[in-house]
C-alpha cells in the first residue's frame, strides 16, 4: 500500500487564518508497520546463542537477499554460507589481526575502553566478543561479486547485504558487516577457492542474538541529509525531533 504523508494546519485563532508555522504532520495508517519497525529495531548484535541455523531458516534469509534490486539486472552477486568449523577456526585466527592492530592502543590500560561514551564502549566491547568468539558463530555468509562488472563496485552487491540484515532481524536473528577475516583475504581466497574473477565485499556473522534487538542511536536527520547543496538545511528535517520518528513504529 501507498504511505502518505499529510498535514493538518491548525487555525490561527486571532484572523482565523491556517498557520503553516504549526503544521503538525501524520501518517496514513493504511500500511503495516513491521517492515518499520524491524528497520527502526535492527541493531548490530554480536553475541550469538549456541544454536544452529537450519537450512530453512538460511535458505528464506538468502531469498530474501537476492531480491534486492541489481545493476542492469545482472545479480552477479554469489554467496558462500560457511559451517564447516575448519573454514571458521582459519577465519577466527585472522579476525585476531586487526584487532591486535587496533587494541594496541589500550594495551597499557585496557579498562580505558570502559571509560568511553556508552554507545561506542558496547559496539567496541560487542566486536571485541565477536573477535574472540569468531570460530563460535553458527553461519558466516561470505558476499561476492563479478569485479569490473559495475562502475560502482559494490553497488549491487550491499542492496542485497541490506535485505539480508533484515531478513535476519524477521527472523529472530542478527548479523553485521565484519570484515576482520579480510586482513588475510589471499588466503581466503585460496581456502574457499573463490576465482579471480570475483570479489569479496564483505563477511557477516550470523546466528541467534544472546543480546536484544530495540531502538537505535542516530544522528538526526537534519544533521546528515541537505536539500539540493551540500550543506543546505532541509526545514522540514529541522522541525522534527532528534530522535526521528521512532515512536511512530515502536509497539
């Protein structure tokens, strides 16, 4: 169904004249709202249970995938979903580089990570598990694409990353980007004997959350979307609250 926008503008009571400063907008109902609310509750969880996912469950998340829209309808896009504990426990070791690389700089006081805002402490503290726990994770779906085939590399191939993630979310699952592992990518390539004619763009981990899905903290609108210049302030996006319209979706 159609959304649609619409707004009530309330009389100005002293010359009974409409009075477009004190618009209040709405939303036509006449949707469901889940596709909403499974976007505005879709958070990066990184901790997964000890459970499997069935082959079901993967095949409707990789349907779901590649309905996804492709450039020139070429769905190049290929996908490895990895079980096999040997592939993980090789992928887990080279997860470690990175983050070697990147923790050194809290190697002298490493309680200094909890000192951080609140939001960037549980995203680092989540990929810090994740790095550790690597080898644990139930599926890890690995994203290809023909190289040279777009002129924007990629372009096709994150749309179905995005449906992904959501379908997962539908599920009762989560998933991330992480692309860790990709500090080894030769070797990688040769273990998964992926051709040269394709490339990696991304890994996501997936499996059922031990975390929960909620709300997610964002930047407002009006500090990241401009109208017709960069720079240029949308009015509309300046009249809204920080926080978006989540309300409108949270059940």
């Amino acid at each position: 169904m159609k959304l649609k926008l619409v707004y009530i503008s309330i009389t100005n009571k002293v010359n009974n004249t409409l009075d477009p400063r004190r618009r209040r907008y709405t939303l036509n109902m006449n949707i469901d709202p889940k596709l909403f609310e499974t976007i505005y509750t879709s958070r990066a969880l990184r901790r997964f249970k000890n459970e499997p996912v069935d082959d079901e469950v993967l095949f409707q998340l990789m349907d779901a995938a590649i309905r996804a829209p492709s450039g020139q309808n070429a769905q190049d896009w290929r996908f490895i979903c990895i079980r096999d504990p040997k592939i993980k426990d090789k992928m887990h070791d080279w997860a470690q580089t990175p983050w070697l690389r990147y923790s050194a700089r809290y190697a002298d006081d490493p309680s200094e990570i909890d000192k951080l805002p609140r939001s960037q402490r549980l995203s680092l503290r989540s990929v810090e598990h994740l790095v550790h726990h690597f080898k644990e994770t139930p599926v890890v779906v690995l994203v290809l694409g023909l190289k040279d085939r777009h002129s924007t590399p990629g372009g096709s191939a994150f749309p179905a990353v995005q449906n992904l993630l959501l379908a997962a979310r539908g599920l009762g699952l989560s998933g991330s980007v992480f692309n860790f592992p990709l500090s080894h990518e030769s070797e990688l390539r040769d273990l998964l004997e992926i051709p040269d004619s394709n490339q990696i763009y991304c890994v996501i981990p997936i499996g059922y959350p031990s975390d929960q899905h909620g709300p997610l903290k964002r930047k407002p609108v009006k500090e990241v979307v401009f109208i017709d210049r960069f720079g240029e302030k949308w009015p509309f996006a300046e009249s809204q609250p920080d926080k978006g319209w989540e309300d409108k979706w949270m059940t």
